[in-house]
C-alpha cells in the first residue's frame, strides 16, 4: 500500500515513525511519502518537506507567513496527486492538515487522522469538518474519545497514547556515563525544555536561566531540540552550571532530578519519566490575548488536563518571571512534594490505558484501507 503522511512538528515526527514503523510488521509492501522529519526519514520512503520549513508559533507568527503556507498548501495537493496513495495519514497539525483533508475527501482520497485536532480546547465547530472529511479518526487521550462519540455523534478509535510507547522502547541510559560523556558532573540535573521553535525558546530560555545561580547544589541541561543549530543555543549560556546537549531530549529526562518545561507534548514527556516539573508558557502579547478569549480551558499542561486537576504548576504569561520560577523549582525539589507527585505521575499513567498505540493504529488503518 500507499501511504501519504503529514507530520508538521517535533511530535508528530516522533509519533508519526513509530506508525511507520509500525505498519511496516503489518504491510510488508509499505510504501511512504511525506512531510515529517529526520524520525520519519530513517524508517524509509520519501521526505517531501522537513518540519522545519514548516514551524510557525503564534497567531501573529502565522498571519506574517500566510503567502508561504498558501504556497505550501497548493504544492502538497500537487504532490499527493502525483503519487496517488491508497490512504493519507494526517499527524495533528490541524491548521494545515484541516485544509488538506477538506480538498481529499473531494478528490476520493481515503483520510485518515492520528492525533486529533484539539477541538476540545478551541475551534469546537471544527467538528463540522471533521465529520465531513475525516473517514477514521484516532485519539490518543482518554476524554477524547466521549468527546467525540457522546457529545458530537462521531465514532473514533481510541489507541492510547504514543508516548506510551516511545519511552518504554528506548534503551536504558547509564546516568553516570551520560554525564561523564556530555562534560557534566556529578550533581544532579536540572532539565530545561525551553520548546522546538526559536520564537518560544527566545521567550522562555532567559527566564529559565536566570534562576541557575540560585541553584548552585544543581546543574542545568539545556535539552536542545533539532529543529535548532547548537550555535543558537550557546548565545544563552554565560554561566558555568549550565550544559547543552543536543537532540538527546529522552536521555536528559532519563537523568533528570527535575524539569522546567515549555507547555506542550513535553509536558507529559517529562511526567511519564516521573521527572516533577513546573510548566512555563509565554506567547508574544497579541497572541497571547487572543488565545485567552477563545480558549475554554482550566490548564495549558497535558498533564493536568488528563488529570483534571492541578498536578503540575503551570506559571503562565506574567506569572513566568524569575521569582515565582524560583519559588516553584524550590518545591518540587522538596522531598515531601516530590512524593506526592510521583504518585499523581502513576495514577497518570494508568489513565492513559497502557502502551500499543502505534501498532494498534497501524492495524486498524491496514485493516480499513484493505477491505
């Protein structure tokens, strides 16, 4: 078979290679073409367009590249006309893949979506389109799934999540050879995921460092995303407890004491390696105005909306300054608080139903596309 795919971030690369991977073991004839990134590109097949081309953040942000993702909407139709696939795979990515799922369903293309468009959080009237362009839809959070079916009438599949699967597949680190080998030493780390876009980590990495000297029983590891240049990043490091590595963002959580993480998949990356972790989010001024009067939301992190509840502190906006960062590092540093989150990370974890998501999907889509 012919499988279109389009991944649009960091995420959907990691998530939408290990569908690959997956449906590989159940179509020994497995052809790919797609837009993704280096993940995807190692299990096979044609990559049309890196994500990188791809990223942008922000309201404002994506208002200013309107001409490019025009642009970029008209070449994927072209392109997915020339190969002429037997399903396309959408991989979250909603703004874009929206638009490319509309046309087809028009043209007789099978579509299928993996990681749902958030329409829980916004846009609720996405629906709409949804059911009319969507043939199979596979989600990932467990609310997810009465959402669809009892609010909206929808039937989708729920396969649980994917990262489930990419952290239980990866291989051990040993803590004292990864430090050795990166130039760190032997204090324990404090992890800073400052994002995958240069906008958000420009916002957020200053902050984040400007609490290091406060900490000095602590290093801290900036874990570099590959969507950025080292060279970016080292114009950010002037004090002597902070290291970089690159494109090893799981190995640093693997070694993690704690984390100080940008709002987003990381979130629940770093409290299913049961790191505690103080969520910061900061979007440019008009973006972030925006947002608050659509957005119908109690929590920003994956973690807490799982939950339904305060798990992890969430420092939004204002509230992400330099004294509360400090304030709220120093908690989840303490011993007693620690305890208590490691139990809300299990209770977590039970919710989100277990690992198989990737090949659970992989099945079901093989299965539809061959009937």
């Amino acid at each position: 078979m012919k499988y279109y795919i389009i991944a649009g971030e960091a995420s959907g690369d990691l998530h939408a290679s290990n569908l690959m991977k997956a449906l590989k073991e159940v179509d020994s004839e497995a052809d790919f073409r797609f837009w993704g990134g280096d993940l995807m590109e190692k299990q096979g097949g044609t990559l049309v367009k890196h994500y990188r081309e791809l990223a942008f953040m922000g309201f404002s942000e994506v208002i200013m590249n309107l001409r490019t993702i025009f642009k970029n909407i008209s070449f994927c139709k072209e392109d997915i006309q020339a190969y002429d696939p037997d399903v396309i795979i959408f991989v979250d990515y909603p703004g874009f893949n929206m638009r490319i799922a509309e046309w087809a369903k028009k043209e007789g293309y099978r579509t299928h979506y993996y990681i749902s468009p958030q329409i829980w959080a916004w846009k609720e009237n996405r629906i709409k389109k949804i059911k009319r362009d969507v043939d199979e839809m596979y989600v990932i959070l467990p609310f997810e799934k009465d959402f669809y079916t009892q609010k909206h009438d929808f039937p989708v599949h729920f396969v649980g999540h994917p990262l489930l699967d990419a952290i239980e597949n990866r291989p051990p680190v040993d803590a004292e050879a990864f430090k050795r080998n990166h130039g760190l030493d032997h204090r324990p780390v404090i992890a800073l995921l400052p994002g995958s876009r240069k906008q958000e980590i420009e916002k957020m990495l200053n902050v984040m460092l400007s609490i290091t000297s406060e900490f000095e029983d602590y290093q801290f590891v900036i874990a570099g995303a590959p969507s950025q240049d080292e060279e970016f990043y080292k114009g950010f490091m002037k004090k002597s407890n902070i290291g970089l590595i690159m494109n090893k963002t799981y190995d640093v959580l693997g070694i993690a004491h704690a984390a100080l993480v940008t709002s987003g998949t990381a979130t629940l990356e770093t409290a299913l390696f049961k790191v505690p972790e103080v969520v910061c989010y900061k979007g440019s001024y008009i973006s972030y105005h925006i947002a608050k009067r659509i957005i119908n939301l109690d929590y920003i992190s994956l973690v807490n909306l799982i939950m339904d509840r305060e798990v992890v502190k969430e420092l939004i906006q204002n509230e992400f300054n330099s004294k509360n960062l400090k304030a709220e590092l120093s908690k989840i540093l303490d011993k007693k608080n620690r305890k208590r989150i490691f139990e809300d990370y299990y209770q977590l974890e039970q919710k989100l139903g277990g690992s198989g998501a990737s090949k659970n999907t992989a099945e079901l889509i093989y299965k539809k596309i061959k009937a």
